[in-house]
C-alpha cells in the first residue's frame, strides 16, 4: 500500500484521516464516521476547508496538533512528550523521516518515524486500525544523544470534534468498581490518573467523549483506554482555542525510565474507538478486537469449553481446607454441572489464615500429606478442571520467604511502606525473586494436572522501589514476562486475573489472562452495575460472574436466585457457594437448572453481539446479547428498584433484524414456571408473541409489574420472514 500526503486507516465503523504534508508528524484531518473512497479522495480540499485562521494574541500561523502534541511546536496544552537531557532537550520539535502505511492480518497499520537531531531524539509512532473498528495508537521513543534522557511521559493524543460536550468516566472502590460518572466537557484538562502500581479499584476502564446526551444506542461517542497494567493516566483537554483531545498513557514516577544512548521506552497502546450511534458502538469494536485474540482451544482438551462453568471455593470454605469437606463439595458442585473447581487461598504451607505463608509456595506438608493430588484426581474423576489461587506479586512478612529475603521486598529497606491485607510487595524485576516464582509456579504446574490459575493482587503499591529507584514500572514489566513464560511452558493453563477483585481488568492483561474478576462482591445489585460497565469494553466472556448465595458476604443484602442468577448469567457464568452444606436442594437443583439454560445460551451470550436499551425508567435496565446472524437473541429485564410509574414502561429489544419476525417468550432463569404477583400483559406466559424486529426495536412489549431486585428474561427466536 504506497504512501501518501493523506494517509487513511478507514472501513465500515470509523475513519481516520491524516495530513502528512508538512515536515513534521501527521495531524489527523478526521477520526469518527466511516468515509467513501470519493471523500478520501478531496482530502486536499477537506484540508483547504479545514484550515484554521490565526487567532488574536496567538503565534503567527496556525500552530498542528499531532498524534504527539509537541510544546515546542507552540501547543500550549498537555505536552505528550515530557522529558530532559539534564535540564536540556526539554521541549523537542521532531521532523518526519519515514512513513509506510501497511495491511497486516486483519489490520492496517501506519509507521511514521521521525527525529529531532539537535535534541538527539528519534520517535516512531505506530497506527493500527482493527477490522472491528478498534484504533491502537502508541509511541517508541530513541535516545540518539551521547548522554542519558529521563523520560517523565510519553503519551498519545487524538483529537476531538467541536460536537462533543460531555465526558463519561468511572470511578469506584472495593466491592464497588466501576461506577459511572459523566460531566459537562469544559475548557481545561480532565485527568484520571492511578498511582496504585496497578489500575485500581478506582481505576476508569475508560474515558467516553461524546455529543450530549448520548446513550448506548444514539450519540456519536469517542472512548479511549490505556491498556496497561501498571500506573496510568487517561485524560481529555479542552483548549479556549478550540482544540480538544482524548489521550493517556503510562503514568511515570521520577527516575523510572533514563535512557541510556540507543535505549528505547515504548509507551503502552492507546486504544481507541468511534460510534457514530451509542456506546453499543464503542462495546463493539472492544470486544471484537479482544475476540480476534482469544486463545485458541487448548491442545489437551480440544473439546473443553473456553468459558467453563466454575465453582470456586473462596465463599465456601474460606481457611477452612479440610480434604473431606472439600471432597463433598466437588461431588456436589459437578452434579450441579460444574466444569471447573477452583481451590482458592489456603492451600499452601502456613496459610490458615491471611497473616502468614503468603509466598511459600509448597503444598502444606500438615494439611495434604499426599500433596494435592487426591483432590486433583477425585476433581478430574468427577469430570471437572482444577484450578488453583495464587498471588506471586504479594507476600506476608511472617513467611519463610521473608524471613529468608527481606532484601526482595519492593520497598526502601530502611522505610517500608505501611502493610495492607497484612502483606508486602516482592520485587518481581528483582533477578532472584523473579526465578523463585517462575521455579515454584512452574514446579506447581508441572507436578499437578492443572488447568486454570486464579492469579491475584491484593494491595497497591506504595513507595514501590527497585534497584534504588521507583520500580512501578519495572515491577508491571517483570510480571508480563513471568506470566508470558509460563504461558509459554503451559500453555494449556488459562489464567484468571484478579485484584482485589476488578483491581487490574485492562487491555494489557488481557494479552495475559482468559477471564477477569470483576468484583469481589457478589451481591447482584451491586453487580448489575458493575458487570454492565465493565462490559462495555469486554465481551461476556472474560467477565468472571458468579452466583453467591442468598445472602451476599460483602453486604449482608438477600436476593430470590432469579436476580442472582439472571444477573451471573450474562458472563463467565459460576459460583461462589458452599453448595454442600449451606444449600439444599431445591437451590442445588434451581442452580443446576442454571448451569444448564447458561450451557445451552453460551455460543450466543460469548459469540453475539451485546446490546443495550436505553430504558425510559431508570429503575429498571435492559439489556441483551444478539445473535451474529441476527436469528435468535436473550435480553435481560432487571428490576433494580422501585419505579416511578404505576405501570412500566415498554420494553424495547435493539439490534434484531427489521424485516425478520421473532418469537419472545419470558423465561425465569432458573427453570421456574413465570409468574407476575399482579395480572400480567396478554403475551405474557405460554408461547409468547410474534413481532417484526421492527416492532420490537421500536415500540416494545409491556413488561409486567415486577418486584425490585428481581429478574426475568426474554428468549427471541426467528419465526420466519415478515
């Protein structure tokens, strides 16, 4: 594909429009709305229309803003390259030396290089447009001087139009992530920035511009999130110039990143997406990006699902490993139709409790004389994949490990950071710590027939050190090379990240892990949010969604299993119940009914296309996944409070086909006969009703009055042509 003055990444979802005609590194002409082959074509005259007169008080011609907005290009905003030569070379101008626009795979990709020579710099900035309408931006930036460079950030931007006027973003904590949060978008620099060593329980899993008022399905509506799993920034700026832009990036601490002559820091892709009609829009391109790159079905078991139904025993047992009881609970948990049984912490020497053993990873010589073989062969029997919990990035200072080497904490020896969940941090980057994990890990894996790894990360870091410097950044490098590695040696063994819950859920982990807990809360109130926003950048998949027991261990609040279940259901559907000894069996033969309507759903929920209604009645959401070929589909009406309205509103289905007609029938998720507590709809119950997806998308079906927290769900299947 030769090179041109107007570079084009475009196709069906999104265009991106560059003018490479100057000297230095491109702008962008146009990133939103797909453009025909005529309009790529007048970019010479787009550029003509777009170009900017000089504004009062300001430099004497129009000042270009980049891919890399350069302050000694007179950009007055948020520099994206911040840096020194000793107090030197702080305000770069680079000149462009290369540009190659190419098709790989399933995506096209731009690689500008450039240099600034008297700043003895050279940067190269790689494009890559997705097939799923998914943009990736990142910089590599060079040392060619003959003295070190500190590099303070090194950041992406892409701009926005003057349309967009509100900024959607998520904030949280512990058993609560991900909640939304929008705001009017003013002059000025909105940033979100984690300073955690990791995303954060508070961390925005991303940052959605848009024209005001958008929606999941209308608005135009630009989003961006920095896959990385370490410190980051996300930020959105306004200019009283009338420059705007969406960017972010690895957060640096001081000293992390000097560059040697030749060395080289690549920031973290910016991924980015355009919808020109709702957030359903940006879901889309997210998740079929993370689709593309799902790992193939594992060699030793080609027949296995990629997303099997798991039980883990965290709120089941807890400490408390005795063999028999663990025993009685795979029994009943595979007649239940579990497919894989995750043995959760407390398996390891020392560990009865959370204030020891963290970090001595041997099986517990006084609890498992024989090791975990037993267990791992009575859950294999049963028909099930193991999985086991560690955490290798943390440790307990009452451990052998510490004991043995305090040197390999990731802290100042002479001032430690305060403890949390009675544990430190070990210096993964630091050589021996690093082959004591991989060494034990990999012992673990070779010894023992396991299939999945529960992989947490249960504190921040605080005052991170490495090496004599801050170590946040080497610390996020040297864990992406332990889990590349045994992913290397085993790939078989799928990998759960999990941080104290939804803690590190990123695109860069995900190049790592098969799934993400979302949230150590299981209550569904609390979930149906948190699932519903986590999911507009994952797909079902790779959300892990468990169905805990009637009352909730993070909030003491009770839920009918209809709640609990419908809102699991739409995920990495499992359990986390001591199905043995606190259920009986009505709930163990509801839940197996459960597994099973998931089992029989799971090509549609973890292969459709996710969707969402906005609602009128915001006590009540709406939301489903349909099928590729648009033929059958499963929404999801959730009653979170009580509404407003003596009678509901109608419920909208968005994303059938117009012209097909659809069977819908109400199901309760657990296999229940559908009942209403007041006299229902006349579809309601029995085979349903027959509607144009037409009809359905635009005018609905009255929902019956339904009770707060409960749910209930709709099956559409296409019953011929209209």
């Amino acid at each position: 594909m030769p090179s041109s003055d107007f570079p084009h990444l475009g196709n069906a979802a999104v265009s991106l429009l560059l003018d490479a005609r100057g000297p230095g590194l491109p702008t962008v002409l146009h990133w939103g709305a797909p453009l025909a082959a005529a309009d790529v074509a007048a970019a010479p005259s787009l550029a003509a229309a777009l170009s900017r007169p000089v504004p009062s008080a300001g430099p004497d011609a129009p000042v270009p803003v980049g891919l890399l907005p350069e302050h000694g290009a007179a950009f007055p905003g948020r520099p994206g390259l911040r840096g020194h030569r000793d107090g030197a070379d702080w305000a770069p101008v680079f000149t462009r030396t290369g540009l190659r626009e190419e098709r790989a795979g399933d995506r096209a990709r731009l690689v500008v290089t450039a240099a600034d020579t008297a700043a003895g710099l050279g940067l190269t900035t790689e494009v890559e447009l997705h097939d799923a309408g998914l943009l990736r931006v990142r910089h590599l930036l060079r040392n060619a001087g003959g003295t070190p460079y500190a590099v303070e950030g090194l950041e992406a931007a892409l701009p926005l139009p003057p349309q967009v006027g509100e900024l959607l973003d998520f904030t949280g904590r512990h058993c609560r992530e991900r909640q939304p949060q929008r705001h009017p978008f003013r002059d000025g620099v909105w940033v979100r920035e984690s300073r955690r060593g990791r995303p954060g329980l508070d961390a925005t899993i991303g940052l959605l511009a848009g024209t005001p008022g958008f929606g999941f399905r209308h608005g135009e509506v630009w989003a961006a999130h920095v896959a990385w799993s370490g410190n980051h920034v996300a930020y959105a700026e306004r200019l009283p110039e009338g420059d705007a832009l969406l960017g972010g990036g690895e957060l640096l601490l001081p000293g992390e990143v000097v560059l040697e002559p030749g060395g080289e820091y690549a920031m973290p892709w910016l991924c980015a997406a355009y919808a020109g009609r709702g957030v359903d829009g940006i879901s889309a391109a997210f998740h079929g990006w993370l689709r593309a790159r799902r790992r193939p079905r594992r060699t030793g078991a080609p027949d296995r699902p990629a997303a099997p139904v798991t039980l883990n025993t965290w709120e089941a047992v807890y400490f408390d490993h005795d063999p028999v009881r663990l025993h009685a609970l795979a029994r009943t948990a595979a007649a239940a139709g579990v497919e894989r049984f995750v043995l959760d912490d407390g398996w390891f020497r020392g560990r009865r409790n959370d204030r020891t053993g963290l970090g001595d990873w041997y099986v517990d010589e006084d609890v498992r004389p024989d090791g975990l073989g037993p267990l791992i062969d009575h859950v294999r029997d049963l028909g099930m994949e193991f999985g086991l919990w560690v955490e290798p990035e943390m440790v307990n200072p009452d451990s052998d490990l510490c004991r043995a080497h305090p040197d390999w904490l990731l802290a100042d020896p002479d001032r430690p950071p305060p403890p949390a969940r009675h544990q430190q941090v070990l210096d993964v980057a630091h050589p021996e710590a690093y082959a004591y994990l991989l060494e034990r890990l990999d012992a673990l894996l070779s010894a023992y027939d396991i299939g999945a790894l529960k992989w947490d990360h249960n504190r921040d870091l605080v005052a991170a050190r490495h090496a004599g410097r801050a170590g946040a950044h080497a610390q996020t490098h040297a864990v992406y090379r332990l889990l590349d590695t045994l992913r290397a040696r085993h790939p078989d063994v799928a990998v759960e990240s999990c941080a104290s819950g939804g803690g590190r859920v990123d695109l860069g982990i995900l190049e790592r892990a098969d799934r993400v807990w979302a949230s150590d809360c299981n209550d569904a109130l609390e979930r149906q949010v948190i699932q519903r926003w986590t999911g507009v950048f994952l797909p079902p998949e790779l959300i892990g969604a468990h169905v805990g027991p009637e009352r909730a261990h993070t909030t003491g609040r009770r839920h009918a299993l209809d709640f609990r279940a419908a809102t699991a259901l739409f995920g990495h559907l499992g359990a986390e119940w001591d199905l043995d000894g606190a259920a009986d069996d009505a709930e163990r033969a509801a839940l197996a009914r459960v597994f099973a309507l998931h089992k029989e759903l799971r090509p549609l929920l973890h292969g459709g296309t996710v969707v969402r209604a906005d609602h009128p009645d915001p006590a009540a959401w709406v939301h489903g996944v349909v099928a590729a070929d648009r033929r059958t589909a499963v929404f999801c009406h959730a009653q979170l409070a009580v509404s407003a309205h003596a009678v509901p509103a109608a419920v909208r289905l968005p994303g059938l086909d117009p012209e097909r007609r659809y069977r819908v029938r109400a199901v309760d998720p657990t296999g229940a006969p559908v009942r209403s507590p007041r006299p229902a709809p006349a579809w309601w119950g029995g085979d349903g009703v027959v509607l144009t997806g037409r009809l359905l998308g635009w005018v609905g079906l009255q929902p019956p009055v339904t009770e707060p927290e409960r749910a209930w769900l709709l099956r559409v299947e296409a019953a011929g042509e209209a």
